[in-house]
C-alpha cells in the first residue's frame, strides 16, 4: 500500500492475513513493514498470520503510514523461521529498503553478494542482497533524479527475474516497485470515494466516510484483495513505480 | 538480558518500562529486540514505555530469546521520533547486529562511515554504523576464533568511547557486550534460585518455580533492576562479554 495521507493498512492486511492459512495455503509466516519517513518499522513471525495474536493486535490498534509492505508466506525455499520471514530489511543510503517476494529465482546464491548477506536461508533474501548491491554500485547515495532510480531498480529486477520467478514488492521510504513476473494485480482508491468488500470474507468498507476527496491509496498485491473494485492487472516482464497514491511509471523490467 | 535456555525478558522489561516516563525521565521512545539465532526483530516507539499499549502487548504475550536488548530512551541529541528510537539494528557478516547507547558521544558526526549509514539524527545511531564499520574493515565475516572479536568491539569501543560518555550493550545473536563508560551494573541468574524484587515496583518474581537448575540468566542495565539480588558494578573503561548466561570476560576498553 502506497499512499499520499497517512492510512491505516488494517482492512487489506485483514483480507491479506485470511490468506495466511484460512482461506489460502500460505500459512509459513507473515510479516508487515510500516514506514515512518525513510525508517520501517516490521512485525514478523514464523507463523500463520489468520490465528496469530500479535498480527490481530496489528489489526486492532492501526498504525498509519504512507507506504507499507505485507507478505504471507507459502514456503518452496528454506524453513518456516523467522530467518526466512518476508519483508526483509536492510538499510541502503541511510533508509530502510523493504522487500517481500512472490516465486522461486532458481540458482538465487550464484549472484554475487557484497555489502549485503543474507541471514536467513530463501532465494527470496538472496536475491534481495544482490538486487541492493546492484543499486549501491551504481549509486553513491539515493539518486536526486528518481527516475534513475526507478530505471535501475526495473533494469536489476529483470537481470535477477531470468532466473525465475521474481515477482516482488520493493519500498524505499518513498516508492513502492512493483515488478510482475507471472501475476500481479493494483488498484488506485481515490475519490469519489465508495465502498469495497473483501474477495475473501463479507467484510465492507465504506471508504467515504473516512476519506478527504484528496487521498489517494495505491494497493498492489498478486491477487485482486477486494471484489467490487477495478484492479489492474500486471503484465509479465513489466515494473510499477507508485508515489503519493498514484502509478507513476510502469516500466519494462526484463 | 542474556541466557543459556530460552527466557521471556517479561519482569525485567516490566521494571525498565517504568522508568520509561512513570518512574522515571527516559519518555522519549522505547525498544526491545529479541533475537531468534542470527536475526533479531524489533518492537520500536517513539512514545512513553509505561502507557504504551504495544508494550504492553510484549508484557502479555511473552516472546522467549536467548538474547533480548531493550532501551528506555531520555533524547539527548535527536527528536523523538521512530528513526532515532533504540535499538538500532544493522545486518553484518548475515546477522543483526543490535544497540543500545546511554550517554553523549560528542563530534560523532566526525566519525568514518562506509557500509552502514545513520537514517535518523541521534549521536548513538551514527556511532554504531562507525563501530560496525570499523569491525567490517577488521573482519571479511563472522571471526572463527571469538575472542578476536571481542578485543576488537572493546578495543574499537575504545577509541569511540575517547569522544563522550559511550555506555552500550551490542548484540550479535550469539553474544552481549556491553561498555561502561560511567555506569553499568549486572547480575547472574542461577541456580539456587530464588525471588527478586523490581526496584522500582512492588512486583516480584519467584524464579525458583520457572527454572531448571542449569538455567542461567544474565542481566545487564544502567541501575540495577532489582533491590533483592547482588548486582556487579562496571568499571569505566571496561567491557563485559556474556554467553550462555555467564560473564565471559572482562576487558579494558579505552
């Protein structure tokens, strides 16, 4: 979720964590990273997001935030371990970069490492490292020009996506990236605002009454969260930039 | 707090969490990391410990660790805000690695970074991506032989510690170090065990009821938490090193 006004992420991360072993398989651990300015703050386990105490305490005192990154997991590599919980997190130019995968990058620990290792034992992570030292070698610091960011991140994402399936979620502080290797889905809320219903639970929200005819929410996730809303769908081979609410660029990222 | 079996921090967090704005000035902020093995996850506030209902969630709903770091926070550079909110964390050699500070490092501004960048404003993030760094440079990974190690944190504690008051625990997953640059005091747990009482509270815990004979518990902070047990108190200029519950060593650190 990428935002222009502080939002709470709580009825998306409520669909997302049904997922989370009820009404989907990815029951092997769930996490959600919320940015403060250029910090991101995570809460992780190693365990089914639908029946953890502390994902419904989430839920139950909302914090508010301008990006976030949500993730439940279904494992292919490396344990079920806090180790191996997405979003991962490092820190890059002084912010937090955050990163949450969809898929399998085989070959994932042949890609050169270098200021970043990873903890726990997934491709996923490794592939994480090697996408930020990419970055940190073409950038001495968070480049003032954003789209040479942008192009950048689009350009490493596709070199890493030969190798599998690489969709991912990447936050800086500022951005959500979006690449679609096989499946992704985003929807902007903007106004006039309505109401949406879970595609996974009878649980509507009426967005109207909670929302100036200026917010703008941006909601990316690899299957359409609501029911009764237009999302878009992704094209494989192709990258999503959002800023302040709204699709910036889509970029091609092979 | 550091141990040689599993252990929930819950009574000592109680009693340092009331000197984070009831019983005590440090109101600026809180943060507990609890490591599982080489990753450490993080419970962060800019806000009071003592009315804070996510403390209050950790307090309820104990998470057990063989090695925890928590910091009450009274700014002394830095606005209270989430960036500036200890413990940092950073990921070296495929750990985290975790601090804590009380006290002023003065010109830490000064100091050489590299690899590790500060992303809020406080003296104590910027000295400990120096401290990091400085270990980087020393050591291509995690070192074999530990006690290269610990000389360098003490040692490089050392000559950071020469520009202020630079009290700190560090954390890597499988040790605790902490400096005394003006007050320090610890205390192991063992067996025969028996009460404590918080210093700060009427509370106290009969550990004899909760523990196997071969559990030990160290605990290290600014004041001693409890007024029932005999607490060590640090020398300035020295360092302590913890594993499995037990002071390993003690070394100068100037």
């Amino acid at each position: 979720m990428e935002c222009n006004v502080p939002t709470d992420i709580t009825f998306s991360f409520s669909g997302l964590a049904l997922r989370g072993g009820a009404k989907g398989p990815h029951a092997d651990g769930w996490g959600l990273a919320l940015y403060d300015g250029r910090v991101a703050r995570t809460f992780l386990e190693p365990h089914p997001a639908h029946a953890s105490v502390l994902a419904r305490f989430v839920r139950d005192n909302p914090i508010k935030t301008l990006l976030a990154i949500a993730h439940v997991r279904k494992k292919t590599r490396g344990e079920p371990t806090l180790a191996n919980t997405h979003p991962f997190v490092r820190e890059l130019w002084g912010r937090h970069f955050t990163f949450a995968h969809n898929g399998t990058v085989k070959g994932a620990r042949d890609l050169p490492l270098g200021s970043f290792a990873p903890i726990g034992t997934t491709d996923s992570e490794h592939a994480f490292c090697a996408l930020l030292e990419l970055l940190r070698k073409k950038f001495r610091r968070y480049p003032s020009r954003k789209r040479d960011l942008w192009e950048a991140v689009a350009r490493f994402g596709g070199v890493i996506g030969r190798r599998g399936s690489f969709n991912f979620l990447l936050g800086d502080g500022e951005h959500l990236f979006a690449r679609c290797a096989t499946k992704l889905a985003y929807l902007e809320r903007r106004a006039p605002f309505s109401h949406a219903t879970l595609a996974d639970d009878d649980v509507t929200m009426d967005f109207s009454a909670v929302t100036n005819t200026t917010d703008r929410v941006a909601v990316v996730a690899t299957v359409p969260l609501t029911r009764d809303e237009v999302w878009t769908q992704g094209v494989p081979g192709q990258m999503w930039v959002f800023r302040g609410g709204q699709r910036r660029a889509t970029l091609a990222s092979v």
